[in-house]
C-alpha cells in the first residue's frame, strides 16, 4: 500500500489484521441497537416461555421458547453467515491514518475504502477495538479490531486521531 499523500512517516499510523466474524459482530452491536439488545429480548421471551410450559400450555411454551432462541441466535448466525459469504472478508487488511483520512486496503489490493474524517458520523471504542461509522446512506461501519495495531502506542496515537477529528466516541 503506497503511503498517504502530504504526511511525514510520523504522522501515519499503521495498521493491519485478518478479520474474523466476531469483528463484524461487535461492530453491528457497537452501532445498531438491534444487535445490541437481541439477547436481552431472549431472556424475558424465554422465561414467559418456561412459565407457560410450567402452566400447561405446551403449544404457546414451546413456541416461545423457539423464538426466544430465534432472537438469541439470528444476528451472530446472520452475521457469520455474511462474513463468510462476503468476497473480501476473510483477506488481510492493512490500513494507515492520518489528520485527513482513514484508509484500508485488502492486501491484495483489490478493495480499497478512503474515509476522510468529514465523512465518519462517529466512532465507538469497545472491548475488541474500535468502530468507525460512515455517513452513507447504508450505514457503513468498519471495524478496527485491537490487534491490528503493532503497538501501545500506535492504538493510542489511533484513538487520539479519532478523538481529534471525529470527536468523543459514541
């Protein structure tokens, strides 16, 4: 990947990863409520399941009980599925940011996405790494797992661009 336009080598921070489906997951829970609450409307849906099939209402239980583990399930299954279907998923990515943009690159070359920091709506910092999301009408997100920063330091000059261009994480 050839280095960003008009930025000294000290003002770039590098970083690359082969993504996982968990990558995807957590930056759909980090975005969209949806994700982020499916398992809580499991539990509740479960338990009025069990109640029931304690009260004798074997059909309505059961039932319950599988849409309860429909709402558990669906988003990580769905997203697995995504992941593993997408054609540049599972390819490493490397990426460089700097006070313009962020840029990833499949390694091979064949994907590439610029971001200038007037087109991130927010960010958020969760416990895998970080989320970017875009302005675009679909509501792109791009993770940015912890791991595909070589150091400390470069995390945190990351963090520190995000901060600076895009604001607090959200």
């Amino acid at each position: 990947m050839e280095p960003l336009e008009d930025a000294s080598r000290d003002d770039i921070v590098t970083f690359r990863w082969d993504p996982v489906p968990a990558d995807w997951t957590n930056a759909l829970r980090a975005c969209y409520r949806p994700y982020r609450l499916a398992a809580w409307l499991a539990l509740p849906l479960g338990a009025f399941a069990v109640v029931l099939l304690a009260t004798g209402q074997l059909l309505a239980g059961i039932i319950g009980l599988a849409a309860s583990a429909l709402a558990a399930l669906l988003p990580p299954v769905q997203t697995r599925v995504s992941f593993h279907s997408h054609p540049g998923a599972r390819r490493t990515m490397t990426g460089e940011a700097n006070d313009r943009s962020v840029r990833m690159t499949l390694s091979d070359g064949t994907g590439h996405t610029e971001l200038p920091w007037s087109e991130l709506s927010g960010w958020a910092r969760t416990t895998r790494g970080f989320v970017l999301r875009g302005h675009t009408s679909h509501g792109a997100v791009y993770p940015v797992p912890s791991r595909a920063f070589a150091s400390d330091d470069d995390r945190a000059r990351f963090q520190e661009l995000l901060e600076r261009h895009a604001g607090r994480a959200t």
